[in-house]
C-alpha cells in the first residue's frame, strides 16, 4: 500500500464511519477498485485508523466525554458496548473471513438502504430527545443491535440508529448515541488490533504496533491516516446531524441501494473480485 493510497482509504473511512453507508463496505469497494493488496498491513491499517475517527467524537463532544460527574453516562457506554466485544471476541476470525467478501458487502448495502429508505416513515413518534432520558436497559439493547454490524456492509451507524429509533429515540438522539457508542467500541477493536492481535508481517508474526513501527513507511502511513481520518470525520458528523434534522434518512437509503447494485454489477462483470 502506498502513501496515495492510505491517504484515500483514511479520506473514506472519516467520511462514512459515523454515515449509515457502511464504512467497512466502502474500504472494501475502493481497495478493490484501486487494486490495493489485502496484506495483513492493509488489513490492521484499515482498523488502526478507527482511532481518529473516534477522536473526532470526543473532541466534539468533549463536555459529554469530560464532565466526571455524570457517571451514568459512562455506564450507558460500558453496558452498550459489551455485546460488541462479547461476540467479537467469540468469532474474530469468522469476521475478518467475511470483511473479504464484496458479496456480502454488496448484498448488505443494497437490504440496509431498503431499510432507510423506510425508517423515517415507520418511527415517527420519539418519546425521547436526549441522552440523559436513555434508559440503562435501552442503551444495552442499542448494543445489540450494533452487533448486526459485524456483517460488512450493514454499517455500525445504521445498524445502531434504527436501534436507537426501534427504542423510541428521536433521529438526533439515535444518531448522537451512536456516536457515543462508537467510541469505546471502536476503541476496543483499535486497542486490539495493536496490541494483543498477531499479524503475519512479511514472515515475520508481530503485533500491531510492532508491525506499525517496522518501516517509516508504515509509521508515516499510520500517523497520516490517523490524522485525515480525524479532520474528514469531524466535518462529517457536523453534516449528518445538520442534515439529518431536515431530510432524515431516505437519501442514504437510495444511497445505499445505488451503491450494492453497482457493486453488483462490478462483481458479475469481474471488473472487481
């Protein structure tokens, strides 16, 4: 992987990661159209720089992250987290064996947007508006749901948001909890990556950051990333709450749909493989 290369994957993973467009689904599609060897490298570089991403939340919301006294907040994420690390736990390598399949990427893109396409329509009674009125009990069912985004393609944020809405949420408070909720789980699955994982690194088994700090290239490639993936993020969540509060879902959705059947269509013609 080159340096052009890692800046385009960090530039696509600040952009759909906090999106219910599947950002696992779309590092799929654009390594395999820019022809990006899936070496263990890619592979750990395409979940390190999760790290910025979530870094872009807290900095957003930096009072909810620092503000010590209001525990509950805290034990909400604990609670919502654990099915996440629970199952990934349990099947990490029946997931990383589905991350390299376009088909199911292409196949959850296109079921996803029929979802949103929908949702608006279907939840359009909220009871609740913010995340003080979430519930210990609804914060682990949002947990669960997020679960179902083990599947490349269905997206964290989607996945958690109809979660959050299936519970009574208003669209802005399914979408701010989901970022919520991405921070520790993500933060969990980038600490794993790096420093309890063994990846097979030019015949060499090392951990993450061991890997990460074999070459300047991989450092460099890890630093920058990390850091556009950081800037991109911020500048998407201010846009998909913005947008959010006055069009709700069903752009993504077409979104979506559009997206799996090109996919599709890239797999059926063997442009991709």
């Amino acid at each position: 992987m080159t340096i052009v290369e890692a800046i385009i994957l960090s530039v696509v993973e600040g952009l759909t990661e906090f999106l219910p467009v599947s950002s696992t689904g779309h590092m799929v599609i654009t390594s395999s159209l820019l022809g990006i060897e899936k070496d263990e490298f890619t592979k750990l570089f395409e979940v390190s720089i999760q790290f910025g991403a979530i870094m872009a939340v807290v900095v957003l919301y930096w009072r909810k992250f620092f503000e010590f006294k209001r525990w509950q907040f805290y034990v909400k994420l604990i609670i919502g987290v654990m099915p996440a690390l629970a199952l990934g736990y349990l099947f990490s390598d029946k997931i990383d064996a589905l991350l390299e399949s376009p088909e199911t990427v292409a196949i959850s893109l296109f079921a996803g947007g029929i979802v949103l396409m929908f949702i608006d329509k279907y939840f359009k009674r909220p009871k609740f508006e913010s995340e003080d009125q979430v519930s210990y009990g609804n914060s682990f069912i949002v947990g669960l749901w997020q679960t179902i985004a083990m599947i490349p393609g269905v997206s964290r944020s989607a996945a958690t948001i109809i979660g959050g809405m299936s519970r009574k949420f208003s669209r802005h408070l399914a979408a701010e909890f989901s970022f919520f909720l991405a921070v520790p789980t993500m933060f969990a699955a980038t600490a794993y990556s790096l420093f309890v994982k063994k990846w097979a690194h030019e015949g060499i088994t090392r951990k993450g950051y061991e890997v990460i700090m074999s070459s300047r290239d991989n450092t460099i490639a890890f630093i920058l990333g990390n850091l556009i993936a950081f800037v991109v993020a911020m500048l998407a969540i201010r846009f998909f709450i913005n947008f959010l509060k006055v069009y709700g879902f069903k752009i993504f959705g077409v979104y979506r749909i559009l997206a799996g059947l090109l996919l599709l269509a890239l797999l059926l013609t063997k442009t991709i493989g």
